[in-house]
C-alpha cells in the first residue's frame, strides 16, 4: 500500500529529497497526469547530531533549527524540562530558559519529538531523563537552505470552479498520522468522487511543516476554488471541524470533538485568508503524539479511515449542491452575529492565537 510504501522512508523534512520522493510515488499510484506546481521553500538539514550524558552516547532528536556544541553540568549549564501538555509550549519555554542555560533537554517519557523552536541555543529531546549534575555534551550542526520543490495537482473531474482536498507530504519523525493517513485517505476516495455539479481536484502539498507554515499552499494557485478541504494530523476516532463557518452546519456529518474558527496551522488557511471556503479536519487527541517517533499506526485506524470516507462523501455531496452566492450569504451573516460588516471575504479573517477571529471583532 502507498502509506506503508511512505511510512518505510522514515522522516520527510519539508524541501528534503525525499518530499520529493513521496510524491513521485503519489504520482506514479495515480492514474492521471499530475500539475507541477513548484515552491520555493527551505530544506532543514542536520550534517552532524550527538548527543552524551557522562560520556555514553545517548538517542536524542534535535529540534528545529537548533544548532550549536554545548559541553556543561546539568542544573548548571544546561536545563531539563518534562514536556508541557500542549507542544505549543515549548517555544516559550525555550525562549525562558535559554536566556539562563547554554542548552535545554526536554524529556517526554523517552518519546522524541520534533517542534520548532526560534533561538540560537541547541535544544533536544532525550531517550533518557538527565539527572542534576550529569555531564552532557550536545554537537548540533544544522542549517536552512534555499530549495525548491513541488505540488502535485490532480484533477478528478473538470468544472468552472473546483472543490479542492488537499494533504501535506512531509512530516517530522514517524508521522503516520500527521500525515501519512490523511493521504492514504483520499487515495480511498478517489473512485467515489464523480457525478458532482462541480470540478474536483486532489493536491498534495509540499512544506507544511517548516519554519513557515503551509509554505506549499501559500504558494499554490487558488483562482478556481469552490471549496477547499486539508486532511491534517487526524486521529481515531473523531475529528475537530476547523473551517469557516459557512460550512459549520455540515459538521453534523462528522464524529465530532468540537466545531471552531479556522486553524491558522493547516494548508486551508491561505485558502481562508484569501477568501475562499474552507475547512481543515483534524484531531488534537493526537497530541500525546504529535511530531513524535511514537506517531505510529494503531488498531483502529482502518474503521477511522472507513467512517471518514463516509463523512467526507455526504459532507461534498451537500455542500456540491450549493453555490458560491449561497455561501457568501452564510458567511456574512455569522460576521454581522460578531458585530462584524464583511464586504469581501479576502482578508477578513486573521490569526488570533491557535485559531481565528473576524478582522475588527471586539
């Protein structure tokens, strides 16, 4: 199976070779010829990585885009961290405590775990818990560099405007869920998608994770859309439904978590920004595990992928019956709810935190 054939190559970082190895084995499981949309982006690259506590070589991951050689005591020079209860967190946890130590190790359970942190100072996660007063020494050689890559688009059925569903290729790690289901599941809806009112389109992207986010959907052509729909980091056996909220009332559709504003952090939201419909399904019960070696299939994830091809199906076949006119009419309504008056969807909603709010509203 294509999951399994993308699991085996192990992590893919945004911009890498292998991103680009993903998606010819996309290309090469589907039979249409795919569009070609190359990004510029940024390949993060680790030349060297070791990491020692009292001299024996222990197994670690570096976070992103740490870099630097740091040899010093445990409570001295360097800072141990149990790892938060959101990954959120760490960013500014490092930022606190960098301005003390010359590393920080955070430590979950003896999970590694890739999340993005902005500073000079190495930063890890270790196998093994440090104990006050252990002797460690971090070698961390990494860069950023100018690349290109692609994303492929497929088009399933022709129209004047098209409902877009669309998965990331690259991920931190293991990364089964996050997001190697979320292409395994469209590839299961591929046969199901015909006979709608409107055009239909697969994409899958290039460098959502990175330092910027959803580099490869900020950079993709969005003129023609009807809707757009990202499958991101799902988890059995429910889903957040994060969109605008012309589309809430389809999440009855769905086993759902909750209903919110968009996400800034998926590849619906440059779709969203410039004002377009737009919806990303994922699953934060996936934070236990999230950008971690332990992102690994489980035992329910064939009935999840079965009852979300069913969601998805009735969820496009209804909103298929709608116009753009339709939508808008939704949506400027919800805005006048939040003492918001909206004359284009463009722009009007901004990041506010781990979601969104209307540009203007109190």
């Amino acid at each position: 199976m294509l999951g399994e054939e993308i699991f085996s190559l192990g992590e893919v970082i945004h911009g890498s070779k292998k991103e680009k190895e993903v998606l010819r084995l996309i290309e090469n499981s589907l039979p249409l010829k795919a569009r070609k949309v190359e990004i510029t982006t940024r390949e993060w690259m680790i030349k060297n990585f070791s990491f020692k506590i009292n001299g024996k070589e222990v197994k670690a991951s570096l976070l992103p885009y740490t870099n630097g050689y740091v040899k010093g005591r445990v409570g001295k020079d360097v800072k141990v961290l149990e790892m938060p209860d959101h990954p959120f967190k760490i960013n500014s946890m490092y930022e606190e405590f960098s301005k003390s130590f010359s590393a920080i190790i955070f430590y979950d359970n003896g999970k590694l775990r890739r999340i993005s942190v902005r500073g000079e100072k190495p930063a890890l996660f270790s196998s093994i818990l440090p104990k006050e007063g252990d002797l460690v020494e971090i070698e961390a050689e990494s860069e950023l560099i100018s690349t290109t890559s692609y994303n492929y688009e497929f088009e399933l059925q022709p129209g004047e405007s098209y409902i877009v569903l669309g998965a990331h290729v690259d991920h931190w790690l293991t990364g089964y869920h996050d997001n190697i289901f979320s292409i395994e599941l469209l590839f299961s809806m591929i046969k199901e998608l015909k006979g709608l009112r409107h055009g239909v389109k697969l994409v899958f992207f290039s460098s959502e994770e990175g330092p910027r986010c959803c580099t490869g959907s900020y950079q993709h052509d969005k003129r023609d859309t009807f809707i757009m729909i990202s499958l991101d980091a799902l988890y059995p056996n429910r889903v957040v439904f994060s969109s605008t909220p012309d589309l809430w009332k389809f999440s009855k559709y769905f086993n759902l978590k909750r209903v919110e504003m968009p996400t800034p952090y998926s590849d619906h939201f440059p779709y969203v920004v410039e004002g377009y419909p737009a919806l990303v399904l994922y699953n934060d019960d996936l934070i236990p595990f999230y950008h971690s070696d332990a992102d690994l299939p489980v035992k329910g994830d064939l009935e999840y992928l079965q009852n979300l091809q069913t969601s998805l199906l009735r969820f496009i076949k209804e909103v298929d019956k709608l116009s753009n006119e339709e939508l808008d009419k939704e949506f400027i309504k919800y805005a006048k709810s939040k003492g918001v008056e909206v004359k284009e969807r463009r722009g009007s909603i901004i990041p506010y935190g781990l979601t969104s709010k209307f540009r203007g509203e109190s």
